[in-house]
C-alpha cells in the first residue's frame, strides 16, 4: 500500500468516526477506551402498532358483505385489503354464482371482486 492509498483510509476512517459521534451524542460521553470495545445493538422487527378496526373478526366480515351482497356465505379467509387488514369472503348468490367480496378491516368498506 503505497503511501496515498494509507493517507486516503485514515482520513476516511477519521471522518466516519468524527460523523459517529456527532450523531451518537451519549457516545461523547463515555471515555475513547470504552467507546472504542462498546457493543451497539440493532433493532429488531418492529411490531405493528395496534389498529383501531371495525370490523373485528370473520364473523363480523361475513355479515357485512352478506348483508350487502346477499346470497350464501361459502368461505371467510383473513387477508390484505389495499394495504389493511382484511377478510376475503366467498359467496354464493341467490341464482347460483360464486363471487368473492373483499372487507377492509380498517374502514369496514366491502367491495366485490
């Protein structure tokens, strides 16, 4: 490695560690020693955050699209409903057509599909 090439990975270094501990504040604090043998932690998966949903089970799903469809209810599958939590309900109509109908959990809006 010529002499360039190790002026070049010590500015680097030196840069990513001034950028560190400008961003880490609580860092500045501890003393270079500990700072350097420190363990940082990465977050682990995010849990979703709680929804306030209307409709609340299959039960309530196919009520909602029996009610607005008619017909018989075949099957009730929880799903994703434009991005939200949702059911998919498998219908049978009065003259014999199998469709489906998708209820947003969220907003508690059914469409047919």
């Amino acid at each position: 490695m010529n002499l360039v090439s190790l002026k070049s990975v010590i500015i680097s270094v030196s840069l990513i560690c001034i950028t560190f501990c400008i961003s880490l504040p609580s860092m500045a604090q501890i003393s270079p020693v500990a700072a350097s043998i420190a363990v940082f932690q990465l977050p682990g998966p995010q849990k979703p955050k709680p929804q306030n949903l209307v409709i609340k089970s299959a039960q309530q799903a196919s009520s909602r699209a029996q009610s607005q469809y008619g017909g018989k209810v075949l099957r009730v599958q929880s799903s994703q409903v434009n991005g939200n939590p949702g059911y998919r309900v498998k219908l049978l109509s009065n003259d014999g057509v199998v469709f489906y109908a998708s209820v947003n959990a969220v907003t508690g809006a059914v469409s047919r599909n």
